[in-house]
C-alpha cells in the first residue's frame, strides 16, 4: 500500500516556556517539536499498520467479528487528522491510543508457532543478481499477477521487507554477511503457494528455506474482550 498517494506529514519546531513545578526555577525554556499527520480514506488496519511502524499486513490479526478493520467499504474508511509534540511522550503509543480511543479497539502481542521463510544466502549470478558498488538506495516494489523487485542496497531488511510483502509469511534473513546488492525481478505469478515462491527465488539465486517458528503477531481487539 502506498501511502504516499493519500496521506501527508508537516513538522515544526517551536521555542516555548514549560512550567516545570520546581520552586527554585518554575519554569524552563525548550524546542518542542510539533507534527502533523493527515490520511485521507484509509481502512482501520492501514491506521494501525501506520501506527506501529508500517509493519507487513500479515503480522497483524483480527477476528472475524471485526474483519471491517480491513474493509475497502466507503463506511469503514477514515479520514484522519493527528497533531502531536514530543511533550506528549511516545508518539507510536499515542497514535494507537487514539485509534484505540476512536474505534473501541485495543492492541495486544501475541506468540504464535507459524510456517516463516528464512533467507539462507544470496547467489550473484550477474543477470538479475549484482553486486552494487555504487550504494545506490533505490528500493521499489509492485506486486500483483505481475511481481516486481527493483532493489538496490547495502541493507538487507530492505529485501526481507520486500520478500515478506510477497510471500505474505514472515520472512526472516539468517544470512551471514551484509551484501551491496542490485537485484531486479519480475515474473507473472500465478500461483501464490509457498513452495512455487521458493522454487522461483532459488532460480534466481535468492536462497530461501521453510521452517515453523514462534512468531509475535500484534492482535487487534475489542476492548470489550478484556473485561
């Protein structure tokens, strides 16, 4: 999801005087660092996702009861306006303190034992796998029947990142080196089954393998549920 196309972000930085309670010295000058977040038409789960550090759709659940969180229906869409400084601590928990506060929902961790690939190795094959030595950070993606990865970095979150968004398990990267890489990828994609997704990175010298592990998902509630 691009949020980029339907959602805006404004910073300040002020001078103020804060009173401080101290008899000695009441009040104390600081820069207070004010933002501004603004999402037109998002579903619940894109305002959680945002929230807690864009984390991959599949990391989160939800009942059924509550499958409007991810409902594409006019009614279940939001429009949002969330002003913040940094006097008001944390600014993560204060956005899921909003939309906990705004919906009736909560957020818990949940450990889960769940299938997960993990990057094994990365083979340099000179075609659709280089080594970049011009550290170059360009990083897109475009999923669909048609599948595309243009990556282009040092990192290698940035490739599980996209690896996970595609596969849609948790993926995690168990590689022993830091690798600058250039890779681009595209494929029609029929099937979505996990073992048609190995098979193709392996081709294309991406090493993945399957495995169960314990996974913390992020559960979406009703707060009713706690009591």
């Amino acid at each position: 999801m691009d949020y980029s196309l339907s959602s805006s972000s404004s910073g300040t930085t002020e001078a103020v005087r804060i009173f401080t309670g101290d008899e000695a010295k009441p009040f104390k000058d600081t820069l207070v660092q004010r933002h501004e977040d603004i999402d037109v038409r998002k579903t619940i789960l894109e305002l959680y996702r945002k929230a807690l550090n864009r984390i991959p759709s599949n990391r989160i659940i939800y009942a059924k009861d509550i499958s409007y969180v991810d409902s594409f229906d006019p009614k279940y869409m939001y429009n949002v306006s969330l002003s913040y400084s940094n006097l008001m601590g944390d600014y993560t928990q204060y956005y899921i303190d909003q939309l906990n506060s705004a919906f009736g929902l909560t957020t818990r961790s949940v450990p889960k034992m769940t299938q997960v690939l993990v990057l094994k190795r990365i083979v340099v094959n000179d075609s659709t796998v280089k080594y970049d030595m011009g550290l170059n950070n360009s990083n897109t993606l475009s999923i669909g029947t048609q599948v595309k990865i243009d990556l282009n970095s040092c990192r290698n979150p940035q490739l599980i990142k996209q690896l996970e968004t595609i596969v849609r398990i948790p993926v995690f990267d168990e590689m022993s080196e830091l690798m600058c890489l250039s890779i681009h990828l595209e494929t029609n994609m029929e099937s979505r089954d996990i073992d048609s997704w190995v098979e193709f990175f392996k081709k294309h010298g991406i090493i993945l393998e399957k495995e169960m592990r314990e996974v913390k998902f992020i559960e979406i509630i009703k707060k009713t549920q706690l009591i």
